[in-house]
C-alpha cells in the first residue's frame, strides 16, 4: 500500500481525534491550503475503503472516519508500520538534526538530499527551519559552500538538543515500552527511518542497561521520582554514555559542583555513575556526576511531603500565594482558600524552578491541548509567572503544568459505588485534572487512586472497579480505558459505556458469599503500616500543640539575644540540650540567606539538630521591632520570630507536620494577621483547626 506523507497524517489525525475535524483545521496544521486537502482526501477514502472504513462528511460540522473500532487500530498498526520514502517537512528536519547531532564531522547536503530522497534546495530550506529552533539549544548551524553543515555548540547543548528531539518525537508510551522490554519488534521491511534515527541517539541495549542501574539505586532516594524525570534521567545517562564512548565530554562550573557535593543526591549520583563505568569499562568524570546529581534534585516528587523547615520551601510558597493572587484577582474567584491548590503549586514549583535555573528543559506532550482548551486561562497565568517570576524565563512547558493545576482548582468548585485507578505519567497537574473532571461529570465513582505507570506491579489491580489510563498500557492484565487528561465529549460517552459494563460485571461478581472476617497476611502488613503513620502525625501534633507557647522578650538589641533567651527557655523545658550550640545552628541558617517573611512582621527560624530532643514551635514576641534580612533580600521590621525545631532523626511524618506548619503560616492574609498577633489563644486554637484538617486527610487516604 502506498500512501503520501499528506495521506497519513490527514488519516493519523482523523483517527486520533475521535470526533469531526474541520477540513480548514486540517489544512492549518499541516500549513497547506484548503483545496490541496480535498485534493488528498479522494486517495484517503480509497485507503479507508481497503479497511471497510468510511469518511462520513458533515456540512458545517466537519469530516470524521467511521466504522468498527478493530478495523481502526488495523490501519493504525499499518500507519505504524508503513514504509514510506516520502517525509513530512518535520520528518526531514528531524533526520537532518539526528544526523547533524550525531556526525563528528560536516555533513555534505548532497548525501542529505540522497538519505531523505529530495533536491538539495529542500534540505537546505529545511536547513533554514532548524536554525530557528536551535536557537533555544544555543546551538548554531555552520555552513560553507565545499565543506558542508556542521553543528556548532557546547556537549551540554547538544546534550539538550538530543533529550529534547526525543522526549518530541518518541511516543512516551513507545519509550516505556521499550526501556520495560515489551515493545513490539519491527521486521526490517517495516523498520522507520525516522525512528531509527532516533532511536540511534541512544543505543536501544544501552538504554535498557541504565534503566536496570536506576531502578536498582532509586529505592535509596528519601523520596520519590515522577515518571517523566525518571525518563529523562534514563535518556540523559544513556546519552552521557553513548557520548563518552565517543571522546565528547560535559563541562560543568566547579564552584557549583563543590556545592552539589554536599548534597544527599550527589551522593547517590556517584554510585549510579561508579556502576556505569564498571558496566562499560570507560571512565567517567565528575561533571557527569555533577549533572546527574541536578537531574536527581529536578526530579522530586514529594505530594505532600515536602520538607520546608529543611529546604527553604517557604520562599516557593510565597511566590506560589502571590500567583494564585494574581489569578484569583483577574478572574475575580476565590482561589486563596484552596489549600490543595496551594500545596499542590509550592510542590510542583520546586524542582520546577530548579530546572528553569539550570536550564535543564522539560517538555509537555499536552501543551497544545492546554493552549487549545484553557486559552484564556494560560494567558492570565503565563502573565502572572512573568510578574512574580520576573528574574526568570519561564518556558510554555511549565507554564503549562501550572495551568493545568489551577484548572484542576477550577472544575473543583463546581460541584459511589465505585472504585477508580487513574494512571497518568505527566506528573501530579495531569492525573489531579483528570480527578476533578471524572469526580464532577461522574459521582458514581466515590474513590479514586492515582498511581504512576512503574508502581503498577505493586499495585492489587482486581481491587478496583475501573481502570482509567491517560497512556496505553502494553501488556496490561486486566481491562483499562485510555482518555486524555482534558477528557474530550467523545471521551466521555466511551467512558460512560465502559462505567456501565463494569458496573454490570460488578453486579454479577457480587454474589452471597461467606463475611469475610480475615485479611491475608499482606493486607496486615498495609494496615500496620497505616496505623504506624497516624501515630507518627498524631504523635508530632501533639507534641507541638502541647510544647507551643508564646515568650516575651523585652527591649531587644539583637538577633543574637532574642534566640538565646528562646532556647534558654527552650533548655529549661527539656527541648533542647544545648543553648549555646542550638543558638549558633540557628545564626548560622540565617548566613544561608533571608528568614523574615516578605510585606510581613515575621521572621522564620528552623533548624534540624541532634541535640533538638523533641519537635517544637515556638514564637517570641518582641516589644519592639528588629530589622533582619528577608528571604528575597529586602529587609523587615520584625516583630515576632517564629522558632521551628526538630530532632535530627525524627521521622519523615514527623517533618512533614513541621512542614504544614510552615505552609499555614503564609496560606493567606488571615493566617498571616493571626501568627503577627503573638496572641497564643488564637494560635494555638487556628494551628489546632488546621492539624484536625490535615489530620482528617491523612485518614482518608
């Protein structure tokens, strides 16, 4: 069968799409005139007719394929399979940049025009087109009449040319599958150029190999990874090492990597890094390692276990209040009550702003859609990052992201039999979104998960009713429906019909049986587990509701003074064992930076000690104000210092209490009126509602 480069991706949309397509849509997105469209569909119905497919034409509606779902995943398969030598302009571009990246030497446009099966005016107008894109890489093109193209830029740039033109050309899905071992293999009759192209960036074995050494190592993160870090962390190891192997090596700033060294994730990358050399016999330097170690802090993925009182989060938090601030001010909704929102956004930002500050690149399979079907809403955001995050470029991607966390805030404020497993791997925006939409449009569904695709052999997959997945799942035991996160109408009906099979399976499942009285051994272990936790929150809750106090101190000369007189106090009491030593730890946080809390009378002190004997908080009052240094190196007049103590070995719930603490402080302007108070009766009574709420969370999930 042989179908044009047009044929293909006019059908390879029509079957994605699902619903009618205009055909001047059409003709945009393949940035070719309306008449040549219907020009190409005549080859396109007879293409369908071979599958007993129809193209059904609505006037004013648009056209869309119609017929059995089997005959559709039939020719997509084709489509998938097709050996075609006719290339898409981005098809061409991809295999000239695959080359180019590649080749150590130039490459004469002659063997270009050859490879692709054009004249050399079409590659080097195809040239002209790359040039613009990598520019973003800080890469350039050089080229002289004789000798060629060449590409000119740092490894580190090309580095990021190589992880971005696969993470947008190589399905996710198609990347899973591959590094998990279950992809399809393609005779060579059926082998695309295109994809081998890509795939010969970083050798398929390789690739397998570096996913074995991470999946090994990750279990000593103290967190963790999302799926699309852990992707790219994969290709970026298997790239570092396909160029090694080839005498290209990474520079990176040594001043910096003294400061990553002291990091628990350098640590970690060393070992990753050390098994690699073994494997492959090649030594590799230190910046490598350096630069795993910032892949490794860009990959966190805490939910709601992020750790202020030990990272700082707090100057993320505030940046995050003042963007739903802005967002909630033009569109004129309350969105600063939204304590999911919030906690969601101060998560994300973290390894967010990390990557943007080391230009490390992500990329958004669902930007477009994003674009597409919250225009008005990405707008107002993407205004509002370039006011709070002005120091900063922010790219689409991200903002992106963030879009989709205050669209999730959104579709929750318009307000169960069933049991639902979402499965995203998109990160915590996608598969929140996709749970606000289903718990709206479909109240039948009372629980839900949200699981990533590398926790599902961990996962009792028959302990669900449904199965909702925004990715295909190959070699998935039990039956599953794939939606976009942003689901589509058309998607909705399917998944209207598929609720109603399930819900008709359930019925006959649930025959008379014996009460079931016993859990297996496994299920103990859980339920153990999930009581341990609780007694860790309720534990620290306590200790801290208990231990709070306000203490005065009266006509303060220096920051010095008013901590020694706290932990003098704090001493007697039995929460620390040291006065001198915890006053020091404490004036030696603040030469890291800032504490006072911006446009606020409130300077945050924390510190994580072994001679801390049990977590506390703390507030002095001060009669009159002191000037210190905020956390975006302004100065304020403090009038309270708020002391946040915890052991060095307390546990991770433990932190985590001691983090909510510091997130509620600045939740929003209320809050913060109640903590400059100094009044310990609203404090502590304010600080009790909020555990009581957290706490409440923690048992339902």
């Amino acid at each position: 069968m042989y179908v044009s480069a047009r044929e293909r991706l006019i059908l390879e949309m029509l079957l994605e799409k699902k619903e009618e397509v205009t055909v001047k849509d059409l003709a945009k997105e393949m940035d070719v005139s309306v008449r040549t469209i219907h020009r190409d569909l005549k080859g396109v119905e007879d293409i369908l007719k071979d599958y007993h497919l129809s193209l059904v034409k609505k006037s004013g509606v648009g056209i869309q394929i119609i017929g059995e779902e089997e005959k559709m995943e039939e020719l997509k398969r084709a489509l998938f399979h097709l050996t075609s030598h006719e290339y898409t302009p981005d098809e061409r571009q991809t295999f000239i940049l695959c080359t180019l990246l590649e080749s150590p030497e130039p490459v004469k446009l002659i063997s270009l025009a050859n490879d692709l099966n054009v004249t050399i005016a079409t590659v080097s107008n195809d040239i002209t087109k790359l040039e613009d894109r990598l520019r973003a890489f800080d890469l350039s093109i050089l080229r002289k009449r004789g000798y060629g193209v060449e590409l000119i830029g740092t490894e580190t740039a090309k580095r990021r040319a190589m992880r971005s033109i696969i993470a947008d050309n190589l399905n996710e899905v198609e990347f899973l599958s591959l590094v998990r071992e279950n992809i399809q293999k393609k005779s060579t009759q059926q082998s695309d150029i295109i994809s081998e192209r890509l795939l010969g960036l970083v050798e398929k074995k390789k690739l397998l190999i570096v996913e074995k050494v991470i999946e090994e190592m990750k279990d000593e993160l103290p967190y963790q990874v999302a799926d699309s870090a852990h992707i790219g962390l994969v290709v970026h190891l298997a790239l570092a090492i396909e160029r090694i192997l080839q005498g290209q090596n990474i520079q990176i700033d040594q001043e910096y990597l003294e400061r990553l060294k002291a990091t628990q994730e350098y640590r970690l990358a060393e070992k990753i890094i050390r098994r690699l050399s073994e494997i492959f016999k090649v030594p590799i330097p230190a910046a490598e390692v350096g630069y795993v170690t910032m892949h490794l802090q860009g990959a966190k993925l805490r939910h709601d276990k992020e750790y202020p009182i030990e990272e700082s989060s707090i100057k993320v938090a505030i940046k995050a209040k003042s963007l739903i601030h802005f967002v909630e001010n033009q569109l004129q909704v309350d969105l600063s009550s939204n304590v999911s929102l919030f906690q969601g956004l101060v998560i994300h930002l973290k390894p967010a702003l990390y990557r943007i500050k080391q230009n490390m690149g992500i990329t958004n399979p669902l930007l477009p859609k994003i674009k597409e079907d919250y225009e008005d809403l990405f707008m107002i955001v993407q205004e509002g990052v370039e006011k709070v995050f002005s120091e900063l470029s922010v790219p689409d991607e991200e903002i992106g992201y963030l879009v989709m966390h205050f669209g999730s805030a959104l579709l929750g404020r318009k307000a169960k039999d069933l049991s639902a497993l979402i499965i995203c791997s998109s990160g915590i925006g996608t598969s929140k979104m996709l749970a606000t939409r289903l718990k709206q449009e479909l109240p039948e569904i009372k629980n839900f998960q949200i699981a990533s695709v590398f926790e599902l052999n961990q996962l009792p997959i028959d302990d669900f009713d449904l199965v909702i997945s925004t990715i295909e799942l190959p070699s998935f035991p039990s039956d599953y429906i794939v939606v976009s996160p942003i689901l589509t109408n058309e998607e909705m009906k399917k998944l209207r019909n598929y609720i109603r099979h399930q819900m008709m399976k359930k019925v006959h499942k649930e025959t008379p049986q014996l009460d079931r009285q016993f859990l297996d051994s496994q299920q103990v272990d859980k339920t153990i587990k999930r009581i341990e936790n609780i007694y860790e929150y309720t534990a620290a809750i306590s200790t801290i509701l208990r231990g709070f106090q306000v203490l005065a101190v009266n006509d303060p000369q220096t920051v010095e003074q008013v901590l020694k007189e706290a932990c003098q106090s704090l001493y007697k009491q039995g929460v620390i064992q040291d006065v001198g030593f915890i006053t020091q730890a404490l004036l030696e946080r603040e030469k890291r930076g800032g504490l006072g809390i911006p446009n606020t009378k409130l300077v945050l002190y924390h510190t994580r000690n072994e001679r801390v004997l049990h977590p506390s908080f703390t507030i002095v009052s001060l009669n009159k104000p002191l000037r210190v240094k905020a956390m975006d190196q302004s100065e304020i007049q403090a009038e309270s210092f708020l002391l946040l103590l915890s052991p060095e070995q307390l546990p991770s719930e433990g932190l985590e209490v001691l983090s909510f603490i510091s997130t509620v402080i600045i939740e929003n302007e209320q809050s913060i009126k109640i903590f400059e108070s100094n009044n310990v009766h609203s404090i502590s009574s304010y600080l009790a509602a909020k555990f009581e709420q957290f706490l409440d969370e923690k048992i339902k999930n």
